[in-house]
C-alpha cells in the first residue's frame, strides 16, 4: 500500500485493496501498540474543527498522541483567526508551515476537498456537513470486519436520519464496493436516503418505515441519530425526534449474532439497557476509530511501519536476497 501523501476526502478515495492494508495495519497496531509508540516522533498533526466533536477530534489527538507525534489545532474556530474573519484556504496554507498533516471537519459541504487544492502535505475530511464522513467509514469498516470476518454477504439495515446522516452517506457508498451486500433503509419518509446516493448503489436497496419488521435478517443493524442541526427548523426536528428507539424488548427481534453499530454521539435512539447486549458494539467501533486513524495517519505519511518492513524482510528472504 502506498498512500504517502494523498487526502482523504471521500469514503471512496482508497481502492479496496488499500482499504484491507489500513485494517491490517490498524489490527497490527491494536494488537502491538508498542511497537508504534514512537513512529511519528517530531511530526505534528494539525486538528482543525470548525464544527462540534467529540469521538471524531478525541480519537485523532489519542491516534497522533499514541503514535508519539504532537497535535496543534483549534476545537473551535471562534478562538481561532476565523474570528478575524480569515479564510479556511489561508488558515490550511498556513497550518501547512507547521504541520505534516491535518485534519478538518467544517459544517459545510466540501469546504475540506476545496481546502485540499494545492495543499502540500496530506489533508484528511472530519466530516464536512451532511456530506462525508471518510474516517468514520474507516472506524465502520474495521469494527465489521472484527466481527463478521468479512465486508461481503451482508445484509446491513441503516437506521434514523439516513437523509442529514453524513456517517450512513459515506458507509453504504463503502460497503456498496463489496460483493453480495444488501441495504435495508429504514427511515421515516422525509428522512430518506437522498436519490443521488441511492441511484449509484449497485446491491440490492429496501427501503422501509419500520424496523422491527426487518431486524430478524439483518447481520449489522446501524442505528444514527436525528441530525438536529441540519435541519431547516426546530419545528420539522421536532416532528421527528424520538422516531426509532431501541430498546432491549426489540433486541429480542435480532439475530443472535446480529451487530449494533452507531457512530455516537446518540441522544435517544438507543436505550441505555441494549449496552450490555454482548451484540450492542458501539463503544467497541469508538476504538476501532482510534486505531484506524492511526493507521490512516502512518500511511498517509509514508511512515516505514515494523509491519511493512517483516512483510518486506520476508519477501526478500523468499527471493533469497538475505
Ligand atoms: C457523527 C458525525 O459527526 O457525523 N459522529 C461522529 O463523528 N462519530 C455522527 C453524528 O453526529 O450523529
């Protein structure tokens, strides 16, 4: 795999194949931390969030932190020179003398893939508005694969605010990649999945109101929250708030090895009593975040890993050069 700096703008920008190698590395990380501890000594990460966070922002300081690299940034913008009513294309190309890469998340559509041109050193997407969330996917992606050993011959329902929800946007784009997968939509009517998401989806779509109905065929249940601040008003939140709440009464409905994911934070759409639910992993996915992002932010500086150099080792001894 080679993703020495490229960005990451889009759940799409890596080839599956470059997918696997982040999710063996990030499997290689979590399971020898310390052998990544110092790997990104003397390079600096630039956190810029121009919209609220606290997986996505936390996740990626611990990712730097525990890879031995520092972190430089603003968790908002009115402390920073956007007060002043500076540009983000200036604030990046400045950000870019003191740091080896960024991250932005910004509450506007494609605020980070404008803020990529003709940057120098890798920019990744936090998440801009209800647009992307690429790392989120990566966490997503990972936290599948930990379970169900496999991102192919799945039935994976998305449920709640699939029309604002940047996570579900950028997953079933992802997951749409790999062979015979099928997508239960549940949502209300004008929270749907926008047309010009679903009309690229090549896999099999149902999309329904209800989601007891369907939880006893699906292997990943993918709860999300009502996304209030994308909404035109309060009042049209309102009519929606609360839609879909799982509880451990409808947990009875799921398969037994059915998993529960959400990207957090959740305000009432799962009740606290499903946690203990050995199928509820929604914390365990927050972790797989972390070690993603460490992956993600070795490769995308082209940092020789300890992985990369047995793999490579090995290979030169098959060819006989040691
Ligand atoms: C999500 C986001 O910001 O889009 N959170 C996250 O990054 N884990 C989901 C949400 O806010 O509902």
């Amino acid at each position: 795999m080679n993703l020495k700096g490229r960005h990451l703008l889009n759940s799409t920008d890596f080839s599956i194949n470059e997918l696997f190698s982040l999710i063996e590395l990030a499997e290689d990380i979590a399971t020898y931390p310390e052998k990544y501890m110092d790997i990104c000594k003397g390079k600096i990460m630039a956190s810029l969030f121009y919209e609220p966070s606290t997986r996505t922002r936390l996740s990626f300081d611990a990712a730097m932190k525990r890879l031995g690299g520092t972190v430089i940034g603003f968790s908002d913008p009115d402390i920073s020179s956007h007060s002043k009513g500076e540009s983000v294309k200036d604030t990046v190309h400045t950000v870019e003398c003191y740091a080896d890469i960024v991250v932005m998340r910004h509450p506007e559509p494609f605020v980070p893939h404008r803020a990529s041109n003709k940057l120098t050193i890798p920019l990744i997407n936090a998440g801009d508005g209800a647009h992307q969330h690429p790392t989120q996917t990566l966490a997503d992606i990972f936290t599948i694969y930990m379970y169900k050993k496999r991102l192919s011959d799945l039935k994976i329902g998305f449920c709640g605010d699939l029309k604002y929800g940047r996570t579900v946007h950028s997953l079933i784009k992802t997951m749409d990649r790999y062979s015979n997968n099928s997508f239960v939509c549940i949502s209300p009517d004008n929270l749907k999945y926008p047309q010009e998401i679903l009309k690229d989806i090549q896999s099999p779509v149902k999309e329904i109101n209800e989601l007891e109905t369907c939880m006893e065929d699906l292997d990943v249940l993918y709860m999300t929250r009502i996304q209030k601040e994308r909404f035109p008003n309060i009042e049209e939140y309102e009519k929606h708030k609360g839609c879909y709440i799982l509880t451990k009464e409808k947990m009875k409905f799921a398969k037994k090895d059915t998993i529960v994911m959400h990207p957090l934070p959740r305000v009432d759409e799962i009740h606290e009593s499903v946690d203990e639910d050995p199928r509820a992993v929604y914390f365990k996915q927050a972790k797989a975040g972390m070690y993603m992002r460490m992956a993600l932010i070795v490769s995308l500086l082209g940092l020789d890993t300890p992985r990369e150099n047995k793999i490579q080792k090995k290979k030169e001894q098959e060819v006989g050069i040691c």
